[in-house]
C-alpha cells in the first residue's frame, strides 16, 4: 500500500522508500523517515498538494509525488 492511500490520523510503518528519487530519499534519512520508521499522516491537502507526517514529534510535509514512491503497511 502506498502512502497517499493511508487516511489521515492513522499510523503506519514504512516498508520501502526505493522508488522515490535517490535526492529525496537521502533527505528522508537525514530526517530519521526511513524502512521501518512509525508514522502518523497527520493532514492530507486537498487539490493533490502535500502530505503532513508525524515521526518523534517533527511534523514533515511530503509531496504526493514522493509519497507515491513509499510503501507502507498500517499497524
């Protein structure tokens, strides 16, 4: 399942971030969001715009495009 299916307020662990942009998916590391991690989709924008993600009490915003490159699995 990938992100942009997730509703908003549930939590879910990221399982494969491989087909987002290498770029991207450094910046994600960087901000501890990799396989693995827990997070919670705390908002979901309308008109296709970003994603709002809660990991460790950071709140990151992710575009739709980059969330379509992860795989996650609700827990």
């Amino acid at each position: 399942m990938l992100l942009t299916e997730i509703k908003q307020g549930d939590r879910v662990r990221i399982i494969d971030t491989a087909n987002v942009n290498p770029i991207v998916q450094q910046r994600l590391v960087d901000l501890d969001i990799m396989e693995g991690s827990v997070v919670s989709v705390k908002r979901i924008l309308p008109f296709r715009g970003p994603i709002a993600i809660e990991i460790d009490g950071q709140c990151i915003g992710i575009r739709r495009q980059e969330a379509l490159g992860i795989q996650v699995e609700r827990i």
